[in-house]
C-alpha cells in the first residue's frame, strides 16, 4: 500500500508539472490570435491563477511522495523502544 501511495505523489506531481508546462506554452509560445490588450491582461491572470494551484497540487504531490508509511513510522517506533 505504501507503494502505491508513494506512486500516486509521484504521478501527482508529474502531472501538475505537465499541466503548467503545456499551459505556458499553449497561452505565451504560440501565435496570439487576438490582440488585445484585455486578452493580455486574462492571459496575466488565468496563467498566475493556473501556475498557482498546480503548484499547490504539486507540494501535496510531493509531501505524499516522500512521507513515509505508517508501517515504516510503526517499525522506527518498535526500534526504540528496544
């Protein structure tokens, strides 16, 4: 179960990495097709609103990751009390 566990902060994080790189590269690397000064400041925001939250997914990605299991907790606790 650990295991599993330490896959899904794995592919959780990698995935939010994928989600802001391709974002940034869809709104600002291609070709605008309006414009506008009112589509630059949207683009401003939706793109520090995304890069923001999938930041946040990628910090909960990582703590799951890289926390370990409650059986490992467990056996370092059995460890000293010996």
């Amino acid at each position: 179960m650990a295991t599993q566990d330490k896959a899904f902060g794995f592919v959780l994080s990698l995935i939010s990495v994928l989600i802001i790189v391709a974002w940034i590269y869809v709104m600002w690397g291609t070709p605008p097709i309006i414009n506008d000064l009112q589509f630059l400041a949207m683009k401003i925001f939706t793109t520090v609103l995304l890069v923001t939250v999938m930041l946040i997914v990628l910090w909960v990605g990582y703590t799951i990751a890289t926390t370990p299991s409650i059986e490992e907790i467990e056996a370092q606790i059995r460890k000293r009390k010996r």
